[in-house]
C-alpha cells in the first residue's frame, strides 16, 4: 500500500504517544520536526541500501533514486568544451555513476559517455584533443565538483548547437515532495523509517514530565 510522509508522521505520533510517552499523552511532538527526520532517515536508509547494493557488485537502481533533470549548457569555448551545473548532489558511487546518464534534450536513446574523473587526465586536453579518438567521435562528459564537463563544445553549430540536457541522478532527495504525495517506497523501508525516527525522538527528547521534575529541582 503507498503511503506517503504525513501517514508516516501520523503513525509515528500515534507510536510514540501509546508506547513510548505513555505516561504524558499531551506531549505533542512538533509535526514539522518530524517531516524533516522522515525525509532525513528515508534519505540515509536509501542511500545505503544503494551504496551497499554496489559493493556487491550489483547495479540495481531503486526507481524512486533515479530522477530526471533538465539542465541548461553554457559554453566555455577557451577550453574547447561546455558544461552544466549539476541541478542536484548525486549519490557519491563508484565511477561517478551517481550520474546515470545525460543525454541532449529529445535525445534520450542517445547518452553522451561518461568518463571516470580520475581517468579525466588520460584523454589529454579538451583543445588539444589528445586521446579523445577513443571516443571515436562522440562527446564524453567527467564530473568536477558541482559541474559537468562535454569533451567538446554541444552549444556550437558543429556540434548541434545543443542548448539544454536532459540528466538522470541518482539522488536521495524527498524535500521536494509535499506531505500529500505518495512516497516510491517499499513497506520494509517504511517500516525501518519508522523505527529509525522513533529512535531519534526517544533517544533525544525530554518528555514534560521529565522537563517539570527538573524545574521542581
């Protein structure tokens, strides 16, 4: 059954006022502190289930990880090369593949290729062209901080004056989804999200009667 953030939040409030603050019912916890510990465990539950998913050397994407943004190319025609801003922080994979694929917009069957950052430095310089005939043509693209290099310049005529790309990240980002829409989990990361955040609150939090036994002190 899908569910989504304000269910969560509603069956956690119900959790922790029957079980876990029992003896002080009217202990209310803010709901908008819990959104933000339901967003931050399915972030955490998520991006380690990747993580470990690829230790073990499988390449299996949880679809509620793969999201589709549409980025704007600006040239740098010094180095011979274009780039975009990455329009999100994608998971930190190996071989940068946080970065599942870009290609130019209304070509999609048509990625560009990825290159290794660390491999960045085999294929020469951009201008220079050293080593680039191993892309036997096509244009290749590397990671560098929070930009995204082509090995040539898309914006051109020559190179099909591309002026926007369409790139799939793998990312752990539910803040964009209100309390209402419906969450692409599965029930045992529901589940575990559930008892991740009841773990936070009881280990961090002073229930009223403890808050007035202090102040009697």
């Amino acid at each position: 059954m899908a569910t989504t953030k304000n269910k969560i939040a509603e069956q956690i409030e119900r959790i922790y006022s029957r079980f876990i603050d029992k003896d002080n019912p009217s202990d209310v916890i803010d709901k908008r502190e819990l959104l933000l510990l339901i967003e931050q465990s399915i972030n955490s539950i998520l991006k380690l289930q990747v993580s470990e998913s690829f230790k073990v050397g499988l390449v299996e994407v949880p679809l509620c990880n793969l999201v589709e943004y549409t980025a704007s190319v600006t040239s740098d025609a010094s180095n011979s090369r274009s780039y975009i801003n990455l329009p999100a922080i994608p998971l930190n994979l190996p071989m940068n593949m946080g970065i599942w694929s870009i290609a130019a917009s209304g070509s999609a069957i048509e990625p560009y290729i990825p290159i290794p950052s660390q491999d960045v430095l085999v294929f020469g310089t951009i201008a220079s062209g050293t080593n680039l005939s191993y892309l036997e043509g096509q244009v290749g693209y590397y990671q560098q901080g929070k930009r995204v290099y082509f090995t040539k310049d898309i914006t051109t005529v020559a190179n099909g004056s591309i002026t926007s790309v369409v790139v799939n990240l793998l990312v752990t980002d539910f803040s964009q989804l209100t309390g209402t829409d419906l969450l692409p989990i599965s029930p045992e990361v529901e589940t575990m999200v559930i008892q991740s955040v009841l773990e936070t609150i009881s280990n961090g939090r002073i229930s009223q009667a403890e808050l007035a036994a202090k102040q009697n002190q």
